[in-house]
C-alpha cells in the first residue's frame, strides 16, 4: 500500500467516526422525555396490542408478582409482539427492539382497572435504564405511582429473577 493510499484511508476512517458520533448526539438529544401523562395516553391505547399467549382473560395475581391488583392481563404493541412465538409466549434469548411497547394492565376485582405497569423501549430517553427500558408505573387516573426518573429501581431487582427474558416476567409467571 502505499503512502497516499494509507492516508485516504484514515483520512475516511476519521470522517465515519465523526459521522457516527454526530448521529449519536442527534438522536441522544433530540429525544423527548416521556413523561407521565404521555405513558398513561400509550397505556390506554389498545389498537394494534396483541395479549399474552393471545389471550385477553385476566389472569390472577401471583406469588411472585410484585403488583397489587388481584388481577392482571398484558399487551404487547406491533413492535413488541414480533418477539412472540405462536402461542403468544415472548421468545427464548428475546432483546427487545426499540420502541418496543408492553402494557400490563392492573386490575381491580370487579375488573375495572385500577392501573397499568408500562415498559417501553427507548434507549436514547432520560428515564431509561441501562438495558433501554423505560418504567412507567401510573394509576387510571394519571397519578404517578413510582418516579419515572428512578430508572426502574425499585422495578428492576425484582424483574431480574431467574428466568427473566430482558426483564420482562410473563413466562416466567404464566408459563
Ligand atoms: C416483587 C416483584 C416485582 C416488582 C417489584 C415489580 N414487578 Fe413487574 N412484574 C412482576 C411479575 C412476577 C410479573 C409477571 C406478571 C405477574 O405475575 O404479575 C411482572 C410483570 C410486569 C410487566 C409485564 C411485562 C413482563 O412480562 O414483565 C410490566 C410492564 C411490569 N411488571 C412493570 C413493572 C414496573 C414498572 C415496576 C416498578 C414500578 C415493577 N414491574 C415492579 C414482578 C414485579
């Protein structure tokens, strides 16, 4: 190689770099942090979610769940639900990609709901944790109900237990 060649070349390399590095700090500071009423309004949007093992039943809270409401029911939206296989169960070794979107929804015993648990995938956010997901805890009534700006401690202990599949715990629970 010779030496006009070697100096193109990191001349081409150098410029990538920047390129990449700009697009990094675009997308790191172009990106609106979600906020509570935000997550509430995703939450309660049901068009486009596929439930659970493709079904809408409530299921009964459990020993391990961390969530009071005696019943439960979650929902994966468009880009969540590729990673289900075909019966409804998130796949083995799953990552979630961005955008990703999981609503659990909390309900009471007359099947009113009283809350949902919200996870999204969104790394460049300020409220996402180390893995991209975003935790959101909000009541029907748009009450905040464990700070969005905890990053998910306080969620994220619990939804790393055996068997977890990128923090999520459906299979785990419900098999
Ligand atoms: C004590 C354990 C525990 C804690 C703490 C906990 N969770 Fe969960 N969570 C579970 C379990 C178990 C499930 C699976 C469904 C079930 O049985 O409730 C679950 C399910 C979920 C789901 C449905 C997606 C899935 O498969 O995991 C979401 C969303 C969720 N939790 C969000 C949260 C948020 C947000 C917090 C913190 C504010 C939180 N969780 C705290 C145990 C916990």
């Amino acid at each position: 190689m010779n030496q006009k060649i070697a100096l193109s070349l990191a001349l081409a390399a150098c410029v990538a770099l920047l390129n990449a590095c700009q697009t990094n700090m675009t997308t790191t500071t172009t990106t609106e942090a979600l906020t509570i009423p935000k997550i509430l309004e995703i939450a309660k949007q049901t068009s486009g979610y596929t439930w659970y093992k493709k079904s809408d039943a409530y299921l009964p809270k459990n020993a391990v769940s961390g969530h009071a409401e005696p019943l439960e029911r979650t929902r994966y939206d468009a880009t969540a639900a590729m990673q289900l296989d075909a019966n409804g169960k998130v796949k083995a070794g799953t990552v979630f990609p961005e955008g990703s979107t999981i609503v659990k929804e909390l309900v009471n015993a007359d099947k009113t709901v009283n809350g949902y648990a919200v996870l999204i995938k969104r790394k460049a956010d300020p409220s996402a944790d180390a893995d991209g997901w975003v935790w959101g805890y909000v009541t029907a009534a748009g009450v905040e109900r464990h700070p969005l700006s905890s990053k998910g401690v306080g969620c994220i202990a619990c939804h790393s237990i055996s068997g977890h599949i990128d923090r999520t715990l459906m299979n785990v629970s419900n098999p």
